[in-house]
C-alpha cells in the first residue's frame, strides 16, 4: 500500500501542476516587441523617471536595431541622465538614418583658394563695385598683391572703421550646404566669420562671409589682405540631403540642437545650427510630437517637451553665442524676426543680442 501511495502521489502532483497545459497550444506570455518597449519608455519618460525611460528604449534597441523611434526616445531621454553628452549624439544620429534610410547630414572640410579677380570669394562691398574693383584687381600679375591691397584699401578704410572687414560671398563643392560657422584664412592666420547661407536662386545656396582685414609680412612686403590673390581658406561645414521624413526625424533634429544648448560652451555650434536649419528646410512650422505630446499612443502630458522652431533656433544661436560666433548667431534670430534692428557697430551689441536669444528660447508659439 505504501509503494502504491508513492507511485500515485506524484502523478497527481504533475497533473495539477500542468492542468490545462496543452503542448499544441501552450499559454505564454506576449512577446514584447519593440514598439511595447517603447510604449514603457515614453511612459517613464511622461513620469520624469529618465534612467527607466533609457533602459526601456535601449531594451527597444536591443529587440529591433532597425526601430528609429527608440532611438529617438533614448536621445531624448538620455538629455536628462547625467551621462547625456556620451550617448545622445548617438541616438539622434541613429534615429535619423534609420527613419531616412540614410544619413542626411553630412560633416566635412573643406579649403578653397581666391583667384587673381576675386570670383571664387565674390567682393560685395558697396565700396568696390566692379567697376573699381575690376581694374585693379587686373594688374594683381603684374603689380603684385601688395600693390593691389594699398589701391583697395583707401576705398574702403574710413575714420571710423581703422580695420575695414569686406564682405563676400561664395560656393562651397558640395550641393545644400546647410551649416558653416567660420573661414579660416592661410595667410593671415584669421578666422572670416559666417554671416549667412541663403538660396542662391538657382537651387542651391551661397555663403556670406566677412573678410577680415589683416596687414601680414611678406618677406620685406607689408600685404593689405582680406581675402585676397592666393589666399587659401580652409572651413568645415556641413551638408543636408532632403528626403521623406516622419516626425521622428523632425524630433531627432530638435533633440539635437537641445544636446548642444544643453553643454553650453561645450556645445558644437557647427552641429547644432546644421540640425537647426536641416528642421527649418523639411518643414513650414515644427512642434515637438506634432502638437498632440504623444508618442507610440502614450499621453506626454501638456508640459512635455513643449517645443517649436523660434526655440530651437533660439538654442542654435546661443550655441553659436557660446562660442563666440555672434554673427551666425545673429543670423539666427533675425530668419525668425529678431534682432531685425540690431547693429553689430553698437557697443552693446553683444548684450542686446544675447537678450533678443533668450526671448526667442522663452517663446511659446
């Protein structure tokens, strides 16, 4: 009886254990996909806790490295762990090539070199139209670039301006440049800022840069040089190549110039204005998560992430402010009417200006 009650007892034990097991049709749990981790993610992202918000994205990750929003939702979360400035520049750039299917912003260097009448760094100082410019700039062979600088430099020196900057404008080599911050000139040894990159007319887009006005030694020569025969200008800058994109790129891009703001004087101004203005030219008006603070059916609350172009080109410009580039900066503000009155010639230039960038990151649009 006892070697019968041993042989029952485990038999009814495993049946209750496995009671309604069917290996045909076992009874698991879901999987979770990417797009679940996901979900949690902006869930913890909604409840402020930022490092479950990473793990949850980074899980996301881990399914589907193919998942451009969790790459998203990792850049955006990692903006508020301490250890951000590792990881974030990542995560956006990952979600951009994956939602794009390719990389659309491109970071090179590039140099170029001024020939002898001045076509390739075009002058745009009213001072010297073609007419003046031309004829001198005809004898550079023969009279040699020192005596080209003394003819120019009456013309455009005043009382007022003891070192007069010109202005010019030029191509880069490559279509749709969309950020440079500076120039630097070879012979001079001086940084030409960025004024502007505006459309050419003809599909692609001109560089504005001041020329600054240096007097170099030459052997026993004293050469007036701005950009000027042979000058070799070297710069780097970036590219952007359009393409279809969701809001998950819109947000990349905005995530991205948030990064730079973010390490303030350790932000790369080059970075964030090629983010900022790669925004500016996919789309007529940016609001972070299209206006609705959702994601991946979450509800982000009203307060989340409450974020449009003026700030993010608000951000842009205090990264480029940051690095002392105030022109490229300036030219920030005033593409969404800021600082339209501002002169650089006024002593409190640069006050004003920061004053008119932190308007333009407070705006709620």
């Amino acid at each position: 009886m006892k070697v019968l009650r041993s042989l029952v007892l485990p038999a009814v034990v495993s049946l209750v254990i496995f009671a309604g097991c069917n290996p045909e049709n076992p009874v698991l749990p879901d999987p979770k996909y990417a797009e679940g981790y996901c979900q949690d993610g902006w869930r913890a992202y909604a409840a402020h806790d930022f490092a479950q918000a990473l793990e949850c994205f980074q899980a996301a990750i881990d399914v589907d490295v193919t998942y451009s929003e969790a790459y998203l939702g990792a850049g955006w979360a990692s903006l508020n762990v301490s250890d951000y400035w590792v990881r974030a520049d990542d995560y956006f750039y990952m979600a951009l090539q994956q939602d794009m299917g390719y990389a659309p912003i491109t970071f090179t260097s590039g140099s170029l070199t001024q020939d002898t009448m001045w076509t390739v760094f075009e002058c745009l100082d009213p001072a010297l139209p073609p007419e003046v410019l031309d004829p001198i700039l005809e004898q550079t062979a023969s009279q040699g670039a020192a005596w080209v600088g003394d003819q120019i430099f009456p013309l455009v020196y005043n009382a007022d301006d003891r070192n007069p900057n010109i202005p010019y404008r030029f191509h880069v080599d490559a279509a749709n440049v969309v950020a440079m911050i500076t120039t630097f000139n070879n012979t001079s040894s001086f940084n030409s800022p960025i004024d502007s990159i505006v459309p050419d007319g003809e599909g692609d887009y001109w560089v504005h840069v001041t020329g600054t006005y240096k007097r170099v030694t030459v052997g026993d020569l004293q050469i007036r040089t701005w950009i000027s025969v042979d000058n070799e200008m070297t710069f780097d800058y970036a590219t952007f190549r359009p393409g279809e994109m969701t809001q998950v790129s819109y947000d990349a891009l905005a995530g991205w110039v948030m990064l730079q703001h973010a390490r303030g004087t350790n932000g790369d101004p080059l970075t964030a204005n090629a983010a900022c203005w790669a925004l500016d030219r996919s789309l007529d008006n940016y609001v972070f998560g299209e206006g609705a603070f959702r994601r991946n059916n979450v509800d982000l609350g009203s307060g989340i992430e409450n974020l449009n172009l003026v700030q993010i080109k608000g951000m842009a410009a205090a990264s480029s402010f940051n690095a002392k580039w105030p022109r490229i900066a300036l030219f920030d503000c005033r593409s969404e009417g800021y600082a339209e009155g501002l002169d650089a010639a006024n002593p409190d230039f640069l006050l004003l200006l920061i004053q008119e960038i932190e308007e333009m990151i407070a705006f709620q649009g």
